[in-house]
C-alpha cells in the first residue's frame, strides 16, 4: 500500500521510536493490535501471482526443510542502520 504521509505524519514518525521505547510492555502490545488491526483493515491482499509464489515456497520448504537459512543468518547479513 502506497500513500503520501503528511509533513506532520513524518515528524510524528521521526520520533515514534523514541514515544514507544515510553510504553509500558502492556501499551506496546496494545499498539501491535491496533496496527495489525488497521493494516488488515487497508490490507489490498495477495495478487494471484503473489499467492502462486507464498505456495511455490511452503511446497519447497515441506519438500525440504533444511533447504532454508534461519532468519538469525538472514538478519546478520543484512546491512546496519
């Protein structure tokens, strides 16, 4: 989903960071709901090639599960911010 956020929209998420880390672990879990809630509500779905492709790769993976690299590979590859 692509949208154009507002000035104000950019400021508030320059510093969403920093207002999280003020939570409480209960508020935080909170805010994961509503998130999830509102990305599942402005979700557009899987295209029909989308979905082929999320079922060509749980085929592979149940096909041969040692065939993946664990995410803690994937993550330590990735470049730091």
């Amino acid at each position: 989903m692509t949208s154009n956020p507002s000035v104000s929209n950019l400021k508030a998420m320059v510093t969403l960071p920093s207002n999280i880390s003020n939570l409480s672990e209960a508020e935080k879990y909170d805010l994961l709901d509503a998130l999830w809630e509102d990305i599942e509500t402005h979700a557009s779905g899987l295209s029909a090639e989308q979905a082929d492709e999320i079922d060509r790769r749980v085929a592979a993976y149940e096909k041969d599960p040692s065939a993946v690299t664990p995410w803690e590979q994937v993550k330590a590859g990735l470049p730091k911010r």
